[in-house]
C-alpha cells in the first residue's frame, strides 16, 4: 500500500487523491464534513488537501501539523506560478 501510494503521488497530487478516496473513504469522511470541500480542493489546492486529510482525522491541529499544510500551500503555489515564472524569458522584450 506504501509504494503504491508514493507511484500515486508522482503520477499526480489529484490522481492521489482520487486512489486514496477509493481505498479509504472512511478517512475522507473524518476530515470533511460535506463533499464540497473535498471536491473544490482536488481541483484547487490538491496537495494541500492531500496533507490535511493526512493530519486533520487525529482530532485537531497541531504545530507541526500547521507546518506540514504551509508546505502543501507554498507546494500549491509553485505549481500553479512557478511556470509563469519559468517562461518570463520566452516573451520578446518590446
């Protein structure tokens, strides 16, 4: 189950999610309340949905917990500008 999970994560955060639903609902079901929330976060900010449902069924946040989800979050962001970023040089200058 471990190795199957981390082919999940390198073939995508939102395929991960997905398998992980699949085996686990239960666990889904601890974390969220409704499935709006899931759904928006698979499309939005997949890997910090990832980490929450990882950390969140314990019960509560903890302080390391919050550090993992800050990570998600920056995760999050590279993926959505980091091509932007890449790319600045590809534009002609006018």
């Amino acid at each position: 189950m471990g190795c199957l999970l981390a082919i999940m994560l390198l073939a995508g955060p939102r395929s991960a999610i997905f398998f992980w639903w699949l085996i686990n609902p239960n666990r889904w079901d601890a974390a969220f309340d409704t499935f709006i929330w899931p759904l928006l976060g698979s499309l939005f900010l997949p890997w910090t949905t990832l980490i929450f449902v990882m950390v969140a069924p314990r019960g509560h946040l903890s302080g390391f917990d919050v550090v993992w989800l800050a990570f998600a979050v920056i995760a999050d962001l590279v993926s959505f500008f980091g091509g932007g970023y890449g790319g600045r040089r590809q534009i002609a200058p006018y």
